[in-house]
C-alpha cells in the first residue's frame, strides 16, 4: 500500500485539498480495501457475495441489451 502526497501551499483553498484527497483515496481504492478488511468474512460467504453480484450484472446487462435490441 503506498501512502498519499498532496503538496498545498498557503494560497490553495482547504475545501479544494480535501476533495482532491478523497479523490486520490478513491483512485488508489483506500476506502475500498479499509471496508474489506474490516470484518472477516469466510471464503464461502465471498464466493456466494460475488456469485450474486457476477449474476446481478449479468441481468442488468442483459436487460440493457434487450431495451436497446429491436429483435
């Protein structure tokens, strides 16, 4: 994991550093592992999450794809 640099100067507005932070955080997905590691989960509850999820995108792709069809 590699740690975040945001060099400001006095000039630069908070709010503006603060946005630019999280984005990094998002961008370097931070966040993401922080709630992954979080609690422990055992590997036949995150193979059925991700089997859900693969098959949640697959319907939702699907129905895009038969709005969009005319056949």
């Amino acid at each position: 994991m590699s740690t975040i640099h945001i060099t400001i100067d006095e000039r630069f507005p908070a709010e503006k550093a603060i946005k630019k932070f999280k984005r990094l955080c998002d961008a370097y997905g931070i966040v993401k592992e922080y709630r992954a590691r979080s609690e422990y989960k055992k590997p036949s509850v995150k193979m059925k999450e991700k089997l859900e999820n693969a098959d949640k995108r697959r319907r939702k792709t699907e129905s895009r794809f038969r709005r969009t069809s005319k056949y």
